[in-house]
C-alpha cells in the first residue's frame, strides 16, 4: 500500500518549468502575447466543459478535445472555445493540438501510467499543467478503497497526503483497477518535475456528467412519484464535488503553478436524504420521504451516496492556495437539474434499462412495498 504522501502534496514544490529561455517563472508565456491560452484534453464533459466555460468567461483562449463534436455545447462553442475531434490515444492528433504549448493544460482524460507518459514531451511547453485524478485513490487502514466490495472507513476527513492504493497497470476499467491506474498516472506526471498539479475530486456533478448520479432523483420527480426510498434513513454521504467548483479550482492553479496535489471537493458534504430533498425543492415535487432502516428488503432504496461512515474530502489545502468555492450543492446542482431535465424532454436522458440506473429505480418493489403498508 503507498502512502500517497507525495513529498510536500500540500503546498508547492521546487522544480523544473520548463519556460523557454529568458522567460522568468511565474509568468505565463502566451499572456505575453496578450492572450491566455488552455487546452483541455477530454473538454466535453462535466469538468471539461465547465472548465472552459470558466476560462472562456475570463478571457482565455480555449481549445478542447472530444471524440464527438455533438458533446460540444453550444453556448462553449458560442463563446469562442475552439473543438477538436480527438481520441486520447491518437498521437498524431495529440501532437499537433499539443505542440504548440500555452499557458494551461488540463487532462480531464488521463486514466494510465501510459496515457501520462505521453504528455511528458508536450509538459515542457505549458507553463501549468493539471491532471483530473480521483478520490478512488484513497484507502483505509484496512486498504479498502470506494471501488472495494467491502466500504472502507475512514476515521474522518481525507487529506492529500493520506494512504493510497498501490500504483499498477492493468484494466483500468475495473473496480480495483481505476484507483491504481490513477495513482500510476500521477506518480509519472508528479515525478516528472514539471509543474504539475494532481486534483482529486469525489462525486462529480454538473452538466454533461457521464454518469449523472442525480438522474435517481430527478427521474422520480419527472415521474411523479409519490415517494422516494432511501436506504439506512437517507443518512449515507459521499461527498459531493460540483463540476464548477474544480473549474474555479483550476483556475487558481493556472495562477499558481506548482507541484502538488489537491483535493477538490463542494464546500459542504450533504447526505442523500438532503440531496433528494435538494432536487425535489428544486423542481417543486412533494414526495413521502420513506426513510428505510437496517431491516429493509435488500436493495430497495439504493443510491449512489450510500457512504457510512461518511466519505468526506479535506479541501484546506485547496483553500489555503486562494480557490473560493462557486458554492455548495445545493447552490451548484440547479445546473446539471436543468439539464437532466432537458435531455429527459428532448428523449436523450439515461436509457430505462441503462445497467447502473435501473437497479436504483426498481418502481416494482416500490410499489409492493407502499401497497404492503398501506
């Protein structure tokens, strides 16, 4: 097991930047064109798109990748940021976005101790660089991780410099395999003495989510149902990290390059009984909040927060850099609402049958179970 300590994680650390010559540290070297300029490799999901939405907003010049330029937003696009159609993999396609350099790169798509390795040619022309890694890296002192069938338990907040799963290869597609891969990543990237700086983020949330977690709540209200079950009394929490709030994050670090790694995670930490209650307000639906105890059938009220002890991530050292959070869940989470929405009206929300959704919306049991105790 690593300890994940990685030599001085929560502040700056000395090294290499890689700044063309004559050029001192701390200046960006296409501000001194009068423009700042950020790529971000993997740019329409969640975190990629408000990523540059953010830049964008400030004035950046943003050029993202994606496999399929229907992902793009339109307002992104409409705000200037400029789509390129790439696989993460194509190097030929990497060479030629990458190349030129900038003042920011940000790879929302770095998955393996390979895929990091590639961008160590390119790191030298960027004056900060940020990887998008995971809160799966972290374990407890048992060495369960948030993948493990067995929950892990932490004794409280998380830190940076808290213990990790051991780097390793392999199927990052696997439940043991992701956090491993990650930390693979992280330890190229980090031991590469470019100003590189790791983030981990927790439950992501925001429009254009791969995996919207928020969808178990918000397809129940789109269906009028009359009750939401919640597993242990609702009472799980997973912390939560909205999408707009690692943007403003990485823009901090866009400021202040440097060798680190940090954690990005909402200002608060709400359970699932508040994040139901969050999205039914919201969207003005009145529910029976069926509050579920050890007893209950297995499965019925299962969620994606289900986190006891709680997950929680200390962000101090994110705070200690100078990033002020957008807000707090409830503040930030109206955006991927209203897009869930959205996609649900327009017929391209989450199938029926999608694997991870349709055991967290068994209506049947459900209704047996209203039915029995009626």
């Amino acid at each position: 097991m690593s300890s994940g300590a990685y030599a001085g994680s929560r502040g700056d650390l000395a090294g290499r930047t890689g700044r063309p010559p004559g050029i001192a540290p701390g200046v960006p070297v296409h501000t001194l064109e009068g423009v700042r300029h950020a790529v971000i490799l993997g740019g329409t999901g969640a975190l990629g798109r408000a990523t540059a939405r953010r830049l964008a907003a400030a004035g950046w010049r943003v050029d993202v990748t994606g496999r399929d330029p229907d992902h793009m937003p339109a307002d992104v696009a409409a705000a200037g940021v400029h789509f390129h159609s790439a696989d993460r993999r194509d190097l030929t396609s990497r060479a030629a976005i990458l190349g030129p350099g900038g003042d920011l790169l940000v790879d929302a798509v770095c998955y393996t101790g390979a895929d990091a390795r590639q961008l160590i040619p390119f790191l030298s022309g960027f004056a900060s660089t940020v990887m998008i890694s995971s809160k799966a890296v972290y374990v407890d002192c048992a060495g369960r991780h948030s993948n493990s069938p067995t929950a892990p338990r932490f004794d409280g907040p998380i830190r940076e410099d808290g213990p990790t799963v051991d780097p390793a290869g392999g199927d990052y597609n696997t439940p043991d395999g992701y956090g491993a891969n990650k930390v693979a990543a992280e330890r190229v990237l980090l031991d590469s003495g470019f100003p590189v700086t790791v983030i981990r983020p927790s439950k992501v949330h925001g429009e254009g989510a791969l995996r919207p977690r928020e969808w178990t709540f918000v397809r129940r209200v789109l269906d009028r149902r009359p009750a939401v079950f919640l597993a242990r009394r609702g009472e799980g929490r997973d912390h939560t990290t909205a999408a707009v709030n690692t943007a403003a994050l990485i823009e901090r670090v866009a400021a202040a390059p440097g060798r680190r790694i940090l954690n990005s995670a909402d200002p608060d930490a709400p359970s699932a009984l508040e994040i139901a209650r969050t999205i039914a307000d919201y969207l003005g639906h009145t529910w029976e909040e069926v509050l579920l105890g050890e007893d209950a059938e297995p499965g019925l009220g299962r969620h994606p927060w289900d986190a006891r002890p709680p997950i929680v991530l200390d962000t101090t050292a994110s705070l200690a850099l100078g990033y002020a959070p957008v807000g707090t869940y409830a503040e930030t989470a109206p955006g991927q609402i209203d897009w869930l929405v959205r996609m649900a009206r327009a017929g391209q929300g989450p199938a029926k049958d999608d694997p991870f959704f349709a055991q967290l919306l068994d209506y049947s049991a459900e209704d047996r179970y209203l039915a029995a105790h009626r």
